[in-house]
C-alpha cells in the first residue's frame, strides 16, 4: 500500500520516502522476510551500499527492530509498485511479487514525515511508550552516517525527529511507568513460575539482554550464564550475576543442563537449532522455558515444535501490549497533535534550506553582471568620466548589487507556507 502525501510546490518534502513492514501488518515473523541477513557488520555495509546506488537513492538509512524495518530514503524518483518489488526482490530473491505489495507499506513526501515521527516517539510501536525505538533509531542513524549513507537531507529530519520524540516523551505522559518489550517478556516469565534458583542461560549480551538481566537482579534470579559471539561483552554482563560467561561457540559443549534459556541476538538466521539444542539439553526431559526476543526469532521452529518447551516470544507479547495501548490512548492524542506542530516546524525549515540552496550563486552572478557591465559593456562610457562621477557610479552600482541580492530572497522567504 503507497501513501502519497506530496505537496505542489517544488520544495516540499516529496523526496522523502519509507518503505517499510510492521508489527501492525504481519505476524513479526514475517518481517525476517524483507530484513537485510548478514553475518556481520561488514556485510551488512556491503549489501546497504549496493542496495542504494543499484537504485540511485540519495541517502538511505536502514533500521531493524524487533518490530519493523524501515527503508527510509531520499531520491527524485517514483515510488511506484514496480519500484517497491525489485527493490525486495534485491534484498530477497525469493519473494514473489504479490507478496511484496500486499505486505509493504509504503509513505512518500509528508507522509513519509509523518510516519518516521510517529515511529520514533513509539505512537507506532507494539509497546506504546517504549524509549527504545529512539535509541534504535538513532542507532540506526549513526551507523548509515558512518558507512556513508546518509547525507545532509537525513541529518536534517534526524535532528527535528530526535527533538521532537524528546518532547513527546517530556510532555506527554506517553513513557509513564516505563514498559517495554523485555519488561512484558518478563512479566509473561514471572507467570511461568520459573522458581529463583532455576538456572537460566542468557544467550546474546546486547542492549536487549542487558535489560533482561537488570530484570532478572530485581526478581533475584541469579543462577545465570552467559553466552554471546564476543567474550568482552558476555563478560561485563555476567558480572552482574557473579556468573560464568562463555562464548557462543563453546554453547554446544555446555554440559551443566538449564531450566530457561533467554536468547537474544542480532543474528539473521537462527541459531539454536535442534543438533546444538539436542546437545545442550542432554537426556533432560523435563519442560524448558524458552524466551526468543530476536527477531528474526532466533530459535528454530523444529526446536519449538519438538521439544518440552513452553516458548515465549514477542509476538505473544501483543495482547499485553494491547491493555498497554489501551492505557495510554489519550496520551497517543495528545503526542499527535505535538508532533503535527513539529512536523509543519520541519517542514519550513526544510523549505527553507532547499530556497537557501537554490539561492547560493545568487550574490556571485550579480556582482559578476556588475563587473561585466564596469569593465567592459560600459567601460567606455565610464573612461570619459571624471574620477568623482565614476566613484558615485561605483557606488550606486554596489547599492544597487546589495539590492538585487536582497528581492530574491525576500521573495523566497514570503513563498515559504
Ligand atoms: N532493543 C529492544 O527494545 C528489543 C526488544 C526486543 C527485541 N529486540 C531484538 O533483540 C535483538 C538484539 O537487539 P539488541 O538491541 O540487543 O542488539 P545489540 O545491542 O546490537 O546486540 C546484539 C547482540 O547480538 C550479538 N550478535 C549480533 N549478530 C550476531 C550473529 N550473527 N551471531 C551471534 N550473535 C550475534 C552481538 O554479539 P557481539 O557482542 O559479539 O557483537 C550482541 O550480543 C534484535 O533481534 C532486536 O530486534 C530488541
């Protein structure tokens, strides 16, 4: 679905453009389908910098969360649904058309604006009023600068969006009683019964995790190990348990069996599959708890469907976020009407730079007509003067160059809505 929300005038924001998938859409597995799979930071540059210049996009920021994943980008051209399909067909060769335009959404010019504020001030999100999103987000952001994606338009939106979402989260109540998708994860957790000394294996030692683990201290579990691709990270958070940490490699020779296993990594594929699960569980046949928030879900479906497992993973998290959004409902009212003032705010000062822009040789063209017109069209004329006649028409030809660059931009200025 396109939603076109492109202003007349030359300087709107039509150039912006978002295509994206979410948890409102698809069940959140579905998403895995239209990510960028990598195995490590190095790929995923590689395959962001082929995705925008084999498209011709001007800046593209990429972000993934455990509920969408956004496209957003500026460009000049079309966003149509012939675009929208090699564009995933690039990114997943095995997605047919149909499928493609029945699951993206897809917002141009100031629709796109107003999507990426609502997303980044969590009115979009599966818990209302997570602060995640932003650090997301803004994440998101500083790695597509690093890598050389993005450029001054992105800036640009990514400094009013950041401001913006402060604001809402400031004025409105929409954050109150913080809740997020790991505070609901537990809170499903805590109703398994998991007893205090179950032993608990925490796989992944990101952002993600690491709220798991404040959790886990405040509910006093503490029989925890930590596993995670690099040591320094699994290291720093298993202190907080005085608990072993490995490294996700030596996962299949762990022998000390697990009453719950908390999995949460950046990966693209999964990596608890059946062989390793198998070997880890050992001939322990009593029921595991089971908590994926990775998305793409990290645990394999064989492992879920095969085993004693009761399995929680975000998706099941929706209906709590529900009562949640139920909750903050006014709040959403309240944050939209802020964020419409902020946008129309962005919206100005985009124009405005764009005429500022277009308006940058204005002083160098007038006063090379300036010199043209003293030192050869009227040079002449100017030779036949006496010194005090040719000073004054020195200066009134520099009164009026200060003049002719001053018309344009007034005018520029009063075009601006
Ligand atoms: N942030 C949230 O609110 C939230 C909530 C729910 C779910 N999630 C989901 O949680 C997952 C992780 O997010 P995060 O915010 O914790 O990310 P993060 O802070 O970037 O941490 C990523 C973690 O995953 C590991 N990792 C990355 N790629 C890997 C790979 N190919 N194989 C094995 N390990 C890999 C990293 O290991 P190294 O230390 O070695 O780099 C690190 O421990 C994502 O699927 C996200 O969608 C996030």
């Amino acid at each position: 679905m396109i939603h076109s929300w492109r202003g007349q005038k030359k300087y709107m924001l039509n150039e912006y453009k978002i295509l994206t998938v979410t948890h409102k859409h698809v069940r959140l597995e579905r998403i895995a389908d239209f990510v960028v799979t990598h195995v490590d930071d190095n790929e995923l540059q590689e395959k962001l910098t082929n995705l925008k210049s084999q498209f011709g996009l001007d800046e593209l920021l990429y972000v993934a969360t455990c509920n969408r994943v956004i496209y957003l980008y500026k460009s000049a051209k079309e966003l149509d649904l012939s675009f929208v399909t090699s564009f995933f067909q690039t990114i997943n060769s095995s997605l047919s058309a149909d499928y493609i335009q029945r699951i993206i959404t897809a917002y141009e010019g100031k629709a796109a604006i107003n999507h990426i504020y609502e997303v980044s001030s969590s009115i979009d999100s599966l818990v209302v009023g997570e602060r995640e999103i932003l650090r997301q987000i803004r994440e998101g952001f500083e790695r597509s600068e690093k890598w050389g994606l993005t450029g001054s338009s992105i800036r640009l939106l990514m400094k009013h969006l950041v401001e913006a979402s402060k604001e809402v989260y400031a004025q409105t109540k929409i954050g109150e009683k913080q809740i997020s998708v790991v505070s609901l994860a537990i809170r499903k957790l805590l109703e398994s019964n998991l007893s205090k000394d179950a032993r608990i294996l925490l796989v992944g030692a990101g952002q993600t995790n690491l709220l798991v683990s404040k959790f886990l201290v405040k509910y006093e579990y503490t029989n925890v190990t930590v596993f995670n691709r690099s040591i320094e990270k699994a290291q720093k958070l298993a202190e907080r348990f005085n608990a072993n940490a490995f490294l996700l490699s030596e996962l299949p020779s762990y022998r000390e069996g697990f009453d719950c296993m908390i999995v949460c990594t950046g990966a693209t594929e999964a990596i608890i599959k059946k062989p390793l699960y198998q070997q880890v569980l050992g001939d322990d046949g009593q029921e595991k708890l089971i908590v994926d928030l990775s998305i793409p879900n990290n645990v394999d479906r064989p492992v879920v469907e095969e085993f004693n497992i009761n399995y929680i993973e975000i998706e099941d998290l929706k209906q709590l976020a529900e009562l949640n959004l139920e909750f903050r409902k006014q709040e959403v009212g309240k944050a939209k009407i802020l964020l419409q003032r902020q946008i129309n705010e962005f919206q100005k000062i985009f124009q405005q730079r764009q005429i500022t822009k277009a308006l940058q040789s204005v002083p160098s063209e007038i006063k090379a007509i300036k010199e043209k017109a003293l030192n050869e069209v009227f040079k002449k004329d100017l030779e036949s003067l006496d010194d005090n006649t040719k000073a004054l028409f020195e200066k009134m030809m520099t009164y009026m160059e200060k003049k002719c660059i001053s018309v344009p931009m007034k005018a520029a200025k009063e075009l601006i809505v």
